[in-house]
C-alpha cells in the first residue's frame, strides 16, 4: 500500500493520481491521508478515522464516490438532501418518499439508511426503506436493519409454496373481532398516556382479542403507574408536615355553616381540635385526585416570599403559589408580622382572590387579625376577601393532645 496527502476540495473531493474521489462534503477543505491499492483507495482523516473505502479507478473519468459517505453531512444537514447527488444512487420511490418528509423525518430515514448500509451495503439498505416508504411508515433503524439484512441474504422476495391456500380459514374471522369494551380499554388507557386516539383505534382493530387484551393489561398498569408517580410528585411539592386523611377524623368538635360550597374555608377556633389535621387532609385528597396543592405556615410562607424577593424571583414563586387548589395557610395568629412580613401575605390573598381555593386555619377570631397584620385597615381588606366567598368552620374542645398526652398529673 502507499500512502499519500491530500487536501480536500470545498466540495470533499480528493485528488490522487489524476483522479477524484469523493470523501463527502463534511470533511471539505481538511488534510485526509489516501491510502493507495491495487483495487482499492482507503481515505483516512485525523488519528486514523475512515473516512471512505473506494473502488480504485485509472485515467481521465468522474470522481468516484461511495454514497455512504455522504450520509452523515445529510444527517446532521437533512434539507441539503434536495440538491445532494446521492439522490441518483437512491430508487425513484425513496427519493420522491424523502422529499415529502419534514426535517426530522428525512433525518431519522437517512440515519436509518447509513446504519443498516454499513452492515449490509448501501443499495441493500436503500431497498428497504423504499419498501418502508411505499407501506405509508417512517424508515426506523430496526424496520431498515432487519429488511436490508433480509434482502442482502437474497431471501427479499417471497417464493416456493403458495400459503394463499390457507386464506379458506379465515372465513371464521368475525367471530375473532375484538369486541367493543375492549377496545374501548385500550383507547381511554392510551388517552391517559398521551397517546393518539386514531392510532389506538387502528391497532385494537388490526390485533387478536388476546393481543388486544395484553395492549389493553399493559396501558391500563402505565396509567396506573403514571397516576401514582402523579400523585406522589404532588404531595411531595405540597410539603405537608406530617401527611393526613380524613380516615378515624374525630368530627365531634367540628361546627359546619349552612350551605357548605366551594371557596376558601377558614377552620377557626380552640387549640388541637383538629384544624391543621383538616387542612393536611384536604390538601392529600387534592393530591389524590391529582390536583396542585400548597401546605405553608404563615411565618413559613412570609420568609419564602422575602428570600425569593430578594433574589429577584418573587413574581416567579408567586406565580408557583397561584397554581395551588387548594393553598393552605396554616396557623395564622400564632406569630404577630411585622409591615414587610404583612404586605407580602396581603399580596398572596389579593392574587387569590376569586382565583383560588384558601384554606386559612387560625385560632384567632377575625377582630383581633389586626394584630396579626399590625394595621386594621390591611386586615379589614383581607378578611373582606376572605368572607366574601368563604366559609367558616368552628371547631370547639379539648385539645387532642391534652385529652391523650403521655404526661399525666403525679
């Protein structure tokens, strides 16, 4: 073998011995290596990568070229397929196929060709995407693999017995249709999964009933799973402190109002009958039906806001805040704001305002909320708010804890 430089042209041509070969437009304008044969030119580029293997051709003539090595510039450049000479190497029905493709699709077809060519050959390859093509589907590498492959074997074409004989037996197919609730699984479990509907229609209609069963088994546990995952991803967002349900709920200290309805709900009264207990629960059922929930103290929610205003984000994180059905915010009143702390709650009330669900457990009446706000006027706008389309929930007794502490009187 002799080895020789050569410098490739802006179109990727190489020059050797009077004759052109083509390395591909990606590599134009570089320093190959041309490694020379009796039969054969091996283009190499930097630290040894091929580039090309090419019949080797003497004289005056074309440039000779592989086509696969113009597939990776039309790959990482799809629309360049338009003007690429490769086109003439390629059948009449892959090239009109390619040309009626979007940038992704002629990407996924022409990766899809390089792959299987360099197992099986490049005109065995584009056979079979053309044959992809004319079934109406997109080339995939496994699809043009296993076809190239089949045809290089010489076994693309069908021969020896004729199974048409066989068709007598499908006289019984109707009593194999997949029956209605069937593919009704398979078509709202899809849907779940973001999946397209007439796609799921054709194929519970193509399938066997037990094929259909197992499509239907399988997207019915995703969306099971899904669900799950949902659910789970919210109640950890919500940041509840201790997760609860309405499950053994001790109602007997709880007072309903009269025409209980949507809206925020302020659960108001004695220490440890149940208040935040509702809340937590509230926010879990939100959770489960696969809804935004927030959990916050008032004091928590205060200093949220001002780290996140003073890192420039606060319209960003109240934005967050607003997309909670339900919001909660837990004990109000425990701990008196100061003016910053209470101008920034107000702001999360009046983005609330008819927008959202409050949840407001508190153990102070509404006349002493002015010492929480530490100005009555803000208080005042806020509870306005608040009764406008609340509801008040009293609860009145014996604190949980007192009535099963571990502590007793010696």
């Amino acid at each position: 073998m002799r080895w020789v430089g050569a410098k490739a042209d802006k179109r990727g041509y190489a020059r050797v011995d009077g004759r052109e070969y083509v390395a591909g437009p990606a590599w134009h304008g570089r320093e190959l290596l041309v490694g020379v044969r009796p039969s054969t030119v091996e283009v190499l580029a930097d630290r040894g990568r091929r580039v090309a293997v090419l019949p080797r051709a003497f004289g005056e003539g074309p440039a000779v070229r592989n086509p696969m090595s113009l597939l990776p510039a039309l790959v990482a450049r799809p629309r360049a397929f338009g003007e690429s000479t490769i086109r003439r190497d390629m059948p009449e029905a892959l090239v009109a196929g390619i040309d009626r493709m979007d940038g992704a699709g002629r990407r996924q077809t022409l990766r899809a060709i390089g792959r299987a060519g360099a197992a099986c050959g490049f005109e065995a390859a584009c056979l079979a995407a053309e044959r992809v093509v004319e079934g109406g589907r997109l080339p995939d590498d496994a699809t043009v693999d296993v076809l190239s492959r089949r045809i290089a074997a010489g076994s693309g074409e069908r021969g020896g017995a004729d199974l048409s004989v066989y068709d007598g037996f499908l006289k019984g197919r109707s009593a194999m249709a997949v029956n209605g609730d069937l593919a009704r699984r398979v078509v709202e479990a899809g849907r779940a999964c973001s999946l397209t509907t007439a796609v799921l229609e054709e194929w519970s209609a193509l399938g066997t009933p037990k094929q259909v069963e197992y499509l239907a088994g399988y997207l019915e546990a995703e969306r099971a799973n899904r669900e799950a995952s949902k659910r789970a991803t919210l109640v950890r967002r919500c940041a509840l402190p201790a997760p609860k349900t309405f499950d053994g709920y001790d109602w007997a200290a709880v007072s309903w109002p009269e025409g209980l309805g949507r809206g925020d709900l302020v659960p108001m009264g004695d220490v440890g009958t149940g208040k935040t207990h509702m809340a937590s629960a509230l926010c879990m059922l939100a959770c489960e039906r696969r809804l935004e929930a927030r959990f916050f103290t008032a004091s928590s929610l205060v200093m949220w806001l001002r780290r996140a205003r003073d890192e420039g984000r606060l319209d960003r994180e109240a934005a967050l805040i607003g997309r909670a059905r339900p919001l909660v915010i837990d004990e109000l009143g425990f701990l008196p704001l100061d003016p910053d702390g209470a101008r920034l709650l107000f702001r999360v009330f009046a983005d609330a305002y008819e927008r959202q669900s409050v949840v407001i457990t508190t153990n102070l009446e509404f006349s002493r909320w002015g010492a929480v706000f530490g100005d009555d006027q803000m208080a005042a706008a806020v509870i306005d708010r608040i009764v406008h389309h609340g509801r008040l929930v009293q609860f009145r007794g014996e604190s949980y804890r007192v009535r099963n502490a571990l502590m007793q009187e010696g």
